[in-house]
C-alpha cells in the first residue's frame, strides 16, 4: 500500500499520506520520508473518502 498507493496527499508538519480506497472506505498510512525510506506513523481507515481524497490523483 505505502509503495504504491493510489495517492499521496500532503498532511502536516512534512508528513505526506498515502491512501488507497478500499472495503467502501480509504485506507490512510501517514509516513515521513527518511534517508532509509518510508517510516509509518500510523495506518488507518475511514468512510469519509469525500474529505480526504483529491481528484486528479497525486
């Protein structure tokens, strides 16, 4: 999911969002890019896709 999301978003404070819509709902995994890659902060998902997703795509 976090290597190839259907997006990634920005979020706050240099976090980016990778997020796939997924089971209805849109699987969310806020990360920071760091010198060794990807570190995840967290993975959730919820069923409000309208609020977080962006047309056009990344």
């Amino acid at each position: 999911m976090v290597s190839q999301p259907e997006q990634i978003v920005p979020g706050e404070h240099g976090v980016q969002v990778a997020q796939s819509r997924a089971h209805g709902g849109l699987l969310r995994v806020p990360f920071l890019e760091i010198p060794e890659g990807r570190k995840i902060l967290t993975v959730y998902w919820t069923s409000k896709v309208d609020k977080y997703w962006r047309q056009g795509g990344e």
